[in-house]
C-alpha cells in the first residue's frame, strides 16, 4: 500500500516534492477535493447551508441532498437543526 509521500512523489516531479517537503515537512496540509475550494469559507458554507435548507423545504430527501453537496446525513440533519435553533 502506497504511502501518503508516494502518492506525492509519483504527482510531483523531484523539485515540486522536495519544495513541498521543505515548506510543510512536519505539519498537516489540507488539499480540497474538486469543487470544494469554498473550504473554511464563511460565505460559502451560508450559501450552501441556505440552498440545502430551501431543498428541504421544496421536498428533497435527506438521501439526495447529503449525495449533492459530498456530506453525510448526519452533517445535513446537523444543518437542518442548527436553522431551528437560531430561530427559536
């Protein structure tokens, strides 16, 4: 089974890798996916979070909008649930 730096080094030519290694050697460094450059991005997760309530309301299943936005159920109930607490 490849490690994590294998996979890196069969992406990165030599040079990238050991600038890769010099720069973060040590630490933890998140990569988004495809699509998911909104990380960490306030504005993004309202908007997402807003479209997925306005889904559920308009009769999406749990299932669909969990499979559409890449989360869990749990993550998408988490999100339901969070909008009745601000309004409460």
């Amino acid at each position: 089974m490849k490690t994590t730096a294998k996979y890196l080094q069969d992406v990165l030519d030599r040079k990238n890798f050991a600038r890769l290694m010099d720069t973060f050697g040590g630490s933890r460094v998140w990569v988004p996916k495809n699509g998911n450059l909104g990380h960490r991005n306030k504005n993004y997760y309202q908007s997402r979070n807003n479209e997925i309530r306005n889904m559920k309301k308009n009769g999406k299943a749990i299932n669909i909008l969990a499979e559409k936005y890449g989360l869990s159920r749990k993550r998408i109930y988490t999100i339901l649930h969070a909008a009745k607490k601000v309004r409460n």
